[in-house]
C-alpha cells in the first residue's frame, strides 16, 4: 500500500516514539547491538561507549557487616578496584535525590539492600525500589540483594553481593572474572 505524505508521517511518527523505547528497554538489558542487528541496522556500538572503561557501581542500603570485607572480596575475588563500588549507607539513602540516577551514564548497575521508604524524588512512588524496578529503562541496572530463607528480607550479605557482582553490567563490561 502507498500512503499519503500525511499518513506516512505519522506512521514514521509512532515507529519513531516505539523505536527510541524498544532502544531505552533493550539497552538497560545490554542487547542494543543484538536488537539493532535483529532490525537490519549495520550501525554497531562498542557495549561500552556510553559508560566509558570505568564503569561503577551504587551500593544503596546497610551493609550486613563491614563494608571493608565487601571491598576486599571485589579486589580479591574480581581483581577490580573497590573505588569502582560507590556505597551509601541507609541514612544517606533518605538524602540520595534519584533524579540523579535517572538516564545515568556514570553507574552501570544499582546494588539495593535494606533502605528507608522515604527517598528524595519519588513522584508517585512509595519507594525508591519500587521506581527503580518499575522503570528499567531509566536507571541503571538494579540488583536487588535479598536473603535466600523464606521470608526474602533486603539484605546485603557477601553471598549475594558476590552474586550480584557476577551478574552485572560492570563486569560485562570490564570482563571481570571470580577467582
């Protein structure tokens, strides 16, 4: 069928809007370059271009234990720089604005633990997991760091830290590899 010049546009209207979202989604999964290939584009980008070489990670929340052993088990286990592991404690959260973290280029992934309801920025949100999780496609990755027993509690341990680690952006990115 040949359309009209103004029922083309807003046709190239919609797939525009629906392309620039179907982007957003696959980018916070890491599969922009897979879905751009899937659609015939020959325009590839290396995974890294939007974060840089030096990725790092937001650690929200208490940490079950001291923070220091969760550092040496990044150096340790991954070989990576603790410097790349930004944390901040339950306290701070409450202050943490996360209209910083939206669209953010600096984190790569978002490690949450136990953390207040109440958070700066939340708009119509009851908490700032709940944002996070409801919108992927404007935050960086999001781990959630729960207990395994049955009553799944936010809790950052090194079991599920190592865990999270593993799994992340980061280490997609910096081909970081348990020891």
């Amino acid at each position: 069928m040949i359309y009209g010049s103004e029922e083309l546009l807003k046709i190239i209207d919609e797939a525009s809007k629906w392309l620039k979202q179907e982007i957003i989604v696959q980018n916070s999964f890491g599969g922009t370059n897979a879905f751009l290939e899937s659609i015939g584009c020959n325009l590839r980008l290396e995974e890294d271009s939007f974060l840089g070489n030096d990725p790092k990670v937001l650690v929200v929340g208490d940490v079950n234990g001291k923070k220091q052993d969760l550092q040496l088990l990044i150096k340790r286990e991954f070989g990576e720089s603790p410097d790349d592991f930004e944390f901040i404690g339950y306290d701070a959260v409450a202050k943490l604005g996360i209209g910083k973290l939206e669209n953010s280029t600096k984190y790569s992934d978002i490690f949450v633990g136990p953390i207040p309801h109440s958070v700066k920025d939340l708009g119509d949100y009851n908490s700032l997991l709940s944002k996070l999780e409801d919108l992927p496609e404007q935050y960086p990755r999001v781990h959630v760091l729960k207990t395994r027993s049955s009553g799944q509690k936010l809790k950052i341990t090194k079991s599920n830290f190592r865990e999270a680690i593993k799994n992340s952006v980061y280490c997609k990115i910096r081909g970081c590899q348990s020891a």
